[in-house]
C-alpha cells in the first residue's frame, strides 16, 4: 500500500465509528482510530480492501 487518496480517505473517515486516519506515505502504512463498539475490525478492512488496498498486520 502506498497511501490513500483523498476520496478514500474521505471515504474511511465517514465511516460511523472511525475517529481519525493517518497516513505515512513514507512507510505505505495507514493508521485507523475507530471506536470498536460502534464498528468491527472487519468492517474497517473491508472498506480498506473494497478501495484497493491489502491489509496486514491488524
């Protein structure tokens, strides 16, 4: 992954229940603060993968 474009950004920061997301272009990692018991992992990697990006190390 090497960092996520606005729309997609925009698109994870809309999610109910995700407070915030970094982006270090430089290491091509993203960094998801969300709200567990409004919305699951799962839910967070599948709109991560849905725009195109691999997910590992969660």
């Amino acid at each position: 992954m090497c960092g996520l474009q606005g729309n997609d950004r925009e698109h994870l920061n809309d999610l109910s229940g995700v407070r915030r997301v970094e982006v270090d272009l430089v290491a091509g990692r993203v960094n998801v603060d969300y709200d567990a018991d409004v919305i699951a992992l799962a839910e967070v990697k599948a709109a991560l993968e849905g725009a195109g990006y691999g997910v590992k190390g969660c």
